[in-house]
C-alpha cells in the first residue's frame, strides 16, 4: 500500500497587477465537491477493478531477486512488458560464490606489510640464549626421536616406479620432508677449574741432558747470495772421484794382529771381519797357530781381551769373546771369535734397565741419554722428531737394544765405527729407490766393473707397494704414505709403533717401508781392499751406502747390505772385500 501526502506552506500572496486573462488573486470558484477526494487514509479499492492493484509484490526467487529500488510509472501501452522476472541472458558466465577452492598446504603463511629489507644480512649475528639446564642433545637419535613411528597397524605406500604427488584437492596427503630444527648451543663443562698448589716434585736428576755443542745437520752451507731467497743454502753432494782403471793393480796387503794395550803381535790367518746393515758391531774371527797365542787372548775373570787388527791400514779394535781349541796328533787348532767395542753396549755387558720420560724429549737425545757414563758417542743422521712425556718407555732393555729400536721406528740402521767408541745412526735407504738416478743422490762409492774379480746374482722379486699406513699406540699420530704419481691401492702391511709420535717419523718409516718393494736384485761381486791412504781406488764400502756401477750396458745404483772382508793364509796373503748391494729394476 503506498500513502501519499501533499502539504504547502500558507502565507499572504502579494498583490500583482493582473491582466484581464489572469486570473486574480481572491476567492475561488466553487467546484464540484463531489469529484473532489478528501485528504484522508485511502480505502482498499475493488482489487478486481483495477488492473494493478497495490499490494505486496509476490517473492519469486529470493537468491535471484534484485534489489528494491523506486519503480517510475510507466505508460503501459498494451505491447510494453509487464513486471516480471528478468530472463537470465548467460549464466555460465556467472560467478557465484562457492567453494570449489581448497587450501592446498595449511603452512603456507601470508606476511602482510613485510619489514624492509637490511642492507647486509648475511654477516648479522643472531643473539639467543644457550640451552643451559636442558637435556643433552645427542645427534644419533635427534632424528629418530623426531619422526613419527606407526604402530602395529602399518601404512603401506605403493607409488608404482613412479614419483608421489598428491592429487588436485585432497583431503589428506602426506609430506616426506624432514628439516632437523637447530639445537640451541649447551655448554659441555660448568664445573670451575680446580688448581691445588703445591710445592714442585723433584725430577731424576740422574736422566738430566748437559747443554752442549751444537751439531751442523743440514751440510756445509754456501755463501752465494740469492735474492728472493735469505735463508741457508745446502750445496749439492760431491760426487766421488772415478777410482783409476788400470790394466793391472799392484798391491801389497798387510795383516797385523796385536794384543793391546800391550801391543803384543800374534801370527793369525784365515782372518775375517764382516758387517752387515742389520749389525751394530763388526764380527770377527781367526786361526792362531800357538797355545802361547791363546793364552794372550782368551778371556778370562777380568773380562774379554782387546785386539787391535790392521788390514792394509784399515783398523778394528775387537774383543775376543770366545775361543775353540782342537788337538790331534801332531797337530793342533785353535780359533778366536769377537767383535767391536760396542758390543759393550748389548747383552751380556751392558745391564738391563727400565726408563719413563717425564719431560719432553727428541730422539737424539734420548739415544745420547742412554750413553751417559759409557764413553761412547752418537752422531745421529737418521730423521729426528719430539716425544711428548710419557711416550718413551722401555721395560728390560740395554742401552744398544734402546737405541737400534730407535733407529728401526724412522727405518735407521745403526753403523759402528772400526776402532773408536762412536755410533753412526744413518737411514737404511739415504733415498728411495725411485730417486736413486736423479743428480743430488748422495752417492758414497763408485765400483766400476774392471776391479771385480767375482759377480754374482740372486733375483728376489717383492710386490710394488706405493702406500704404507704409520700410526702410533698411546701416543703419536696417523698417517698414509702414498708413493706421489701413484693411485695407492697396493699398500703394505699397517705399521704400528709406540714411538711413532710426529708426522716425521711417520713419514720417514713409511718411504722406508715403500723402499723395500719392487723388483729387487742381490748382487753379489769381489773387489780388492785398496789400502787405507790409496785415493785412486774403491775403499771400504759400508752398509747403507749407495754405489753406482758404471757396466758397460749401463750406469745403476745400489744399496750396500752387507761386507765381508777376508785375509786367506799366511805371509803374502790375498785380501779379497765381498760386498752385496741391493739393485731395483
């Protein structure tokens, strides 16, 4: 139903001066008040006699509906439209609201107005608390503890061979992603530190070390300047002079054997004295022809006696430490056997002891400390390297017996002299095979063919082995050796040593035991022993010496293992010096 109202504002018309066709301002005319429609409350009308009645519109479609609005009339003539339900034009074209979109991953958060951007990020350090008072993190089981373990019920995943993805909207999918989160720093020890003070204990003042005379170990230095380099310089090893070929050698060879100190001669043949490179003293032996003799040198209550022999000026003083005797009718035997004088160091003359250290020690001066008091002197040449506290000990051992384990730890021998208390600690190999060709190889002796009076060969192939395994027990370090150029997948067997403490000696026990392999030849020859001031011959070859052997098809190097030097008969005796060398092919 719709009300209408009119009203008007009541006031004094002004007077105007009115044409005869205006109409004036006075009374009006009386009308037919029976037309006329009082201002009242319409009444309802004959619903039936009008064409639109007003009344309340009929709901037709409530989510279709549009929204009220004024409806202006309208002459309806008889082909206008009536009011009525709109026809929907397209409405695939529509979008209504639904929810056909689904969350795809619930994690996903939207930041809304971000904080700007820092300049240098990367190097700000993030302040947070540490995990003072919580429990230990243990990173074996951090993953174990964090993933979610099924019960008996287990779920079963069959991807097919192929990738999992989860499909367009589901209800449940399942995320393999695991990103440990970070642990807060704990601190490992809040216990304080506790020092008790106390007076100092006092050390064995007994294995003390005197301060001494420094020894030269890297050569004679040269004054030629460098210029990007100001350290020492160490020359190039001279080689030795090329003994003399000669058609034919003359030599006189004299043998003397005297009882010292007294310095009593005693006729002796078939004298032998040999060294090899696993030895520390110089084996002896010879026939004498007399009890008298015998009786000058066999040992007896005051100890061993003392010999000095003289081999076309080559001296030993040795110690007869045993003799034999044989008797037959009408002739008689007797035969004498010894050995240098650092036999003195080993057993049975030297006692048995039992070391710690309690300080610091290298391993020169740990074979220096076992001579204190004996004479005898060391010139260590081997690889040296520290021994923390504690890490050199022994149970029972004499003093030789502790410095040729020593020397074996960096692959050292120990070489004693000929006829002075002195010990020579020299690496076996002074360098590795595979080197021996090359120009600053320390060559000690040149043998050229033309003095050789016997050769000899034994083939005793080893396996090529290019890396090598060193560790210490308690102390020490790990290391692999690998041979440089090479893959090392044929190493030797592990070495294990107690007193391997510094990567240097590993080092230097590793080439050692890489040296050992390969294709190895023992060549065996004889050559005169040329007398003592004859600088135009061989000389005496030593063990751990590297000889080069100029053969005609040829030059090669090798390794002196072993010599024996030999004085057959009496009077204008033949001197003859074997030597065995190591060759690697």
């Amino acid at each position: 139903m719709i009300s209408v109202s009119i009203s008007g504002g009541w006031g004094r018309a002004a007077s105007v001066d009115c044409p005869a066709s205006a109409i004036p301002w006075d009374a009006l005319r009386p009308v037919d008040r029976r037309a006329a429609a009082r201002w009242r409350i319409a009444g309802v009308a004959d619903r039936r006699a009008t064409a639109a009645p007003w009344a309340r519109v009929p709901a037709r479609d409530l989510q279709r509906v549009s929204r009220w609005g004024v409806a202006g009339v309208l002459d309806a003539p008889a082909s206008a439209q009536p009011w009525g339900w709109v026809p929907a034009k397209d409405l695939s074209a529509v979008g209504g609201w639904d929810r056909t979109i689904q969350p795809r991953d619930l994690r996903l958060r939207l930041i809304y107005n971000p904080k700007p951007a820092r300049k240098d990020v990367a190097i700000a350090a993030g302040h947070r608390r540490v995990n003072e008072f919580g429990p230990r993190f243990n990173a074996e089981t951090a993953l174990q503890d964090s993933l979610y373990v099924p019960g008996p019920n287990w779920l079963v995943f069959e991807f097919g061979g192929r990738p999992y993805f989860p499909s367009t909207a589901p209800s449940v999918f399942f995320d393999f992603r695991y990103v440990p989160a970070t642990p807060a720093i704990q601190p490992t020890d809040m216990r304080p530190a506790k020092v008790r003070w106390q007076s100092a204990r006092r050390l064995s003042l007994s294995s003390t070390l005197p301060w001494g005379r420094a020894r030269q170990v890297d050569g004679a230095l040269t004054d030629m300047p460098y210029v990007d380099y100001p350290g020492p310089v160490k020359p190039l090893p001279e080689p030795p002079p090329d003994p003399e070929i000669l058609d034919t050698y003359m030599i006189a060879n004299t043998v003397n054997l005297v009882v010292l100190p007294s310095r009593t001669p005693i006729e002796a043949k078939n004298v032998r004295v040999a060294l090899d490179a696993d030895s520390f003293s110089w084996s002896f032996s010879a026939d004498i022809f007399t009890q008298a003799a015998l009786d000058l040198v066999r040992p007896d209550a005051a100890g061993a006696k003392t010999v000095e022999l003289d081999i076309n000026g080559w001296k030993w003083v040795v110690l007869v430490e045993r003799y034999s005797r044989q008797l037959r009718f009408p002739a008689e035997a007797y035969s004498i056997n010894g050995a240098t004088r650092p036999q003195l160091l080993a057993a049975p003359y030297a006692p048995l002891r039992t070391s710690l250290n309690n300080a610091p020690i290298n391993a020169a001066q740990a074979a220096e400390a076992e001579l204190l008091n004996t004479g005898f002197t060391l010139n260590w040449l081997a690889t040296d390297w520290p021994l923390p506290a504690g890490a050199f000990s022994y149970q029972s051992q004499t003093a030789m017996q502790v410095i040729a384990r020593l020397a074996e730890t960096v692959g050292g021998v120990v070489r004693p002299t000929r006829d002075a208390d002195a010990l020579e600690v020299v690496p076996r190999y002074p360098a590795p095979p595979w080197a021996w060709e090359d120009v600053d190889t320390p060559i000690s002796r040149i043998i050229p063919p033309a003095m050789m009076t016997e050769l000899g060969g034994e083939w005793t192939p080893q396996p090529a082995w290019n890396a090598c395994y060193t560790s210490g027990t308690s102390h020490g370090v790990s290391m692999l050796v690998r041979r440089a150029g090479t893959a090392g997948d044929n190493p030797t067997p592990d070495v294990f040593e107690d007193w391997l403490t510094d990567q240097p000696a590993n080092q230097a026990r590793g080439i050692h035991e890489l040296s050992k392999g390969g294709n190895i030849e023992i060549v065996s020859f004889t050559i005169p022993l040329f007398p003592f001031a004859d600088d135009h011959g061989v000389g005496l070859v030593l063990p751990a010496q590297l000889c080069r052997v100029p053969e005609s098809s040829g030059a090669w190097v090798g390794l002196c293992l072993a010599v024996d030097i030999s004085a057959e008969g009496t009077g204008a005796v033949r001197v003859k010096q074997q030597i065995k060398l190591e060759r690697h092919h």
